[in-house]
C-alpha cells in the first residue's frame, strides 16, 4: 500500500462533495480520494480515484494542501477541482463493498455544515473552513 492518499474538493454553490461514511456504528464524513498506487503520480491517482467514487470527470485546479492523516498515517494530497463532469454515482470497489455494517453515502453538504459534522481528518476540515466558507466557489 501507498504511503499517500489523495483527494479531492469539489465545491458548487457552496456545497462541498463528501462521502459519509457509516461504519461498523461509527459515523463520520471524507473527502472523495483514496490511494496513490505504485508508479502513479498524485493528479492521476486523483482523477482515477474520484471517477471510481463518484463517477465524476474532474479536472484539477490546483494543489491545496498536504497533510499527515492522523487516522492512517499517510501524507494525504488535497486538490481542488474547478470543473467535473458525469453523473454522481458511487463506484467499485466501495459499491462492492456496500453492507448494512459499511455504509458510503456520496452527499452534498453545506460547508457550514463542517463545523458540526464529525469528518476527518480534522486539520483539512479547519482548512476548508477557513479556506471557503466565506468564499463560496
């Protein structure tokens, strides 16, 4: 497994894509992303990541930040999408591994709604807060 994971902020309206996640009992919300794997650089992992999530064409804007996930101990690569394209749509693997015990729920929140939602990990959520809620993109 890749030591770095990616993921994306897609924002319209100021509403943010977030995946909520519904987990052995345990509820909380991410950014769509996932795993650089072997010869792969960020941006590819990127929009391969997202399309199987979410079934989106994203094109990426720019780098936002980079983070040590407190969570699994990977450096995580934030981006931020300007355009995206497609149906939303939840994609393999999380599709397949669906179950009453492991929920992924692809949801359109509110930013505000950061600051009350449990989502990880915590250092982007301030980010985004800080980033965004005052600029709705």
């Amino acid at each position: 497994m890749s030591n770095k994971r990616v993921s994306a902020i897609i924002i319209e309206k100021g509403k943010i894509l977030l995946l909520h996640r519904i987990k052995f009992g345990k509820e909380y919300f991410v950014l769509p992303g996932g795993s650089v794997e072997e010869n792969e650089n960020n941006k590819n992992a990127l929009i391969r990541e997202v399309k199987e999530e979410t079934g989106l064409d994203v094109k990426i804007e720019r780098e936002l930040w980079q983070v040590n996930n407190e969570y699994d101990k990977r450096t995580q690569y934030i981006y931020l999408i300007s355009k995206y394209s497609g149906n939303l749509e939840l994609g393999s693997p999380e599709k397949e591994r669906q179950s009453e015990d492991n929920k992924y729920i692809l949801e359109w929140r509110n930013i505000e709604d950061l600051k009350t939602i449990k989502f990880f990990p915590t250092e982007i959520k301030t980010n985004i807060l800080e980033t965004f809620l005052n600029n709705t993109t």
